[in-house]
C-alpha cells in the first residue's frame, strides 16, 4: 500500500484519519459481537428445555393419535377433521438486538379446542385434539428460538470476518502506509536541512 501513495503531509493525514475511523469501527464491531454473543447464550440456554417439552409433546400427541386411531378408524377421524378444519392464527412480532431483526412468535391459542365435545368423536379423540393444541405453543417457541439462533450466529460470523479483515489486514497496511509516509518526510527533511548548511557554507 504504501509504495502507492505520495509520501505527503496531506496523505499523511488522510491515512491517520483513515486509521482512527477504522480502529473505532473495530471497537463497535467488538462490542456488537461481545452483545450478540450474549444473547445468543441466553437464547440457547432455553433450547435444551423447549427440545424436551416439544419432544414430550410430540409424544403424548402421537399416543393419543394411535388411541383414538384404533377406538375410531383412520376414516372416521379423517371426515371428523375435515369437516372441522379451522385456519390457524399466527402472529409474529420482532425486535431487534444490535441491528438484528429477531422474530416473537405465537400462535392463536385463546379458544378451546376445535374439536372438543363432538357428539361422534370419544375421550380418546377428545385428547388427541387437547394435546396438538397444547403443542401449538411450544411449537412457536422451538421456531422462535431456532430462527433467532440461526440469524445471531450469521450475524455474529459476519461481523467477526469484519473484525478479522480490519485487525489482519486494513489497520497493519495503513500504520506501515504512516511510518512509510513519515520516514520518507523524515528523510526528505534531512535531506533538505543537509542541503541549506551545505549552501550556507559555501557561501561564507
């Protein structure tokens, strides 16, 4: 770098100015991956706990699913749910962490179930349909939390590449651009204070 610039008090400066904006960049940049890393730890010490309670969930549906399978036929239930399809309400709010859009989603769970207490349908078939409902929420948090987790991790490896491009390249070639800049001047100045006593004793 240093070898394509002039060696002057202009560039000089416009390097020094250049190297303190990119010095202060890197500070933020440290203090927004420092940030995102946080609230990454944070997000992902609730992840095992959701991982069990969607697992749990997941269960208990499936075995009441089988029950109410065997108590009622696949092509009894089959009608019962097409005839009682309801469209789900999905709400999704955000908010932001260092600049980063996160997602805050829930899914309309304020009514009772659907299907509960239809006159053809049994306790096994009642539970079924208790128990997806009650996955719902869960399910919104296991979303939640894994959609954020990806978008703070991308973020979080962005901004170190950018860290790592201004710590290993940018700032080492302005300050060697400096001290080249500076030594050059130096020189020159020797050079030109070489040359005036020279002239002042030739003519004495």
């Amino acid at each position: 770098m240093s070898k394509r610039v002039s060696p002057t008090k202009a560039n000089l400066f416009e390097f020094q100015k250049q190297l303190k904006f990119a010095s202060e960049g890197c500070d933020l940049l440290h203090q927004k991956r420092d940030v995102l890393v946080m609230e990454l730890m944070s997000v992902v010490s609730n992840f095992n706990a959701i991982e069990k309670r969607l697992n749990g969930a997941l269960e208990k549906a499936l075995d009441n699913l089988n029950a109410a399978v065997l108590a009622n036929g696949s092509e009894s239930l089959g009608r019962t749910i097409a005839a009682q399809q309801k469209e789900l309400e999905i709400e999704i709010k955000q908010y932001s962490v260092m600049g980063i859009i996160l997602p805050r989603i829930s899914i309309a769970t304020d009514s009772e179930p659907e299907f509960g207490g239809l006159l053809d349908t049994d306790i096994n078939f009642d539970n079924t349909v208790n128990s997806l409902h009650s996955l719902l929420s869960v399910l919104s948090e296991y979303i939640e939390i894994i959609s954020s987790v990806w978008r703070m991790a991308t973020e979080i490896e962005k901004t170190q590449k950018r860290i790592n491009a201004l710590e290993n390249i940018y700032i080492p070639e302005a300050k060697q651009t400096i001290s080249w800049i500076k030594s050059v001047m130096e020189e020159t100045d020797r050079e030109e204070l070489f040359r005036r006593k020279l002239l002042k004793s030739r003519s004495l």
